[in-house]
C-alpha cells in the first residue's frame, strides 16, 4: 500500500489513542462506549505503524509531504 500520512498526522493519531487507553484503562471510559473507543485507538496505532489510512484512499488524501521536482 501506497504510505499517505505525514508524521504529524502519525504523532496526532498515537497521542490520542494513549488518551483513550487512559481514559479506559483508569475507568473514566466504561461499557460498550470504552471498548468502542479502545478499538478506534487500536486502528489509530495501526494506521500508524504502517503509514496508510484506508478511509485517505476514496477521497484522494495525502499528507504526506510530496517532494517538488528540480
């Protein structure tokens, strides 16, 4: 797959996700809302680590940084 997140929109996705987990994991968040929430975080982390949001992809988004030709 063609990578279409940029690193800030990485560093964003991972610092909410640990917001969610700890909001989970110390009972703020509880019920089918938290484990709602946990499993957006997971797809959050794993979007992540592999640089391709698959929701990008029909709309044409990218913000990875594009290099200019010389």
């Amino acid at each position: 797959m063609k990578k279409n997140m940029g690193s800030a929109d990485r560093i964003i996705r991972i610092m909410i996700a640990a917001a969610i987990a700890i909001l989970y994991f110390t009972h703020i968040i509880t019920g089918t809302i938290g484990l709602v929430a946990l499993i957006i975080a997971g797809v959050f982390v794993l979007t992540s680590l592999v640089s391709t949001c698959p929701m990008y992809i029909p709309f044409g988004i990218s913000t990875c940084k594009t290099k200019k030709p010389a």
